[in-house]
C-alpha cells in the first residue's frame, strides 16, 4: 500500500516579477528576511492590505517561491487564501497588486475591500 501525503496549497501565490521585485528590496533591509503581507481593519472598504519587510513570527504561515519568503500571519491568512501578489509596472506607474479571489468589493485604489 503506497501513502499519499497532501499538502495543502499554499495561502499566497507569489508571481516571478514580484519575487523579483521583492529580492531587490529585500538587498536595502537590513535584518529581514521576507515580505510579510497582511490584512489590516480600515480603508474606506472595511479592510486593506498591508505589505512590510519583516522574520518570521511564531505561528506565521511561510510561502516560499522564486527565491523568497512571504509571511502570513493565521488571522489574516482566511482572508488571504487563493490571493496572487504581482508586480506590474507601466504606463500608471509601478506597484505590487494584490489579487483576492475572496474580495467582494474594492475601493477605486484597489487598497482596501470588503468580503
């Protein structure tokens, strides 16, 4: 009998050009090791993302892609799950985008939403 061991999927998907993006930052922070995202109460949608370089903390979920960390902390991790974090740049400027499957509504700055 052969045993079948499932992970689950990771919380966040993170895209080549934002780990790209990330590694560069990254070389500026001295004593963090990744990129924590999480998600804060406010915004004029109820909820906003924050991104910030941090280590890891106890109980974080840790997603390793492309060369980086990310880090979740539990809480913010339900509201996370299937989320895409990309780097775009172009003709409106150059940014991360968060991609929540889980975002009901969004304000026009696409900081904040609700579920």
């Amino acid at each position: 009998m052969t045993e079948t061991i499932t992970t689950a999927p990771a919380v966040v998907a993170v895209t080549e050009s934002a780990a790209e993006q990330i590694k560069q930052l990254l070389t500026e922070e001295k004593d963090k090791t990744g990129l924590r995202l999480e998600i804060r109460g406010g915004g004029c949608s109820g909820m906003s993302y924050g991104l910030s370089f941090d280590t890891e903390q106890e109980k974080d979920h840790v997603v390793e892609a492309h060369g980086v960390k990310i880090y979740v902390d539990p809480k913010s991790a339900i509201y996370l799950k299937g989320t895409t974090l990309d780097f775009q740049s172009g003709l409106e400027g150059k940014g991360f985008m968060i991609k929540n499957p889980q975002a009901k509504s969004s304000c026009g700055c696409g900081s904040s939403f609700s579920v």
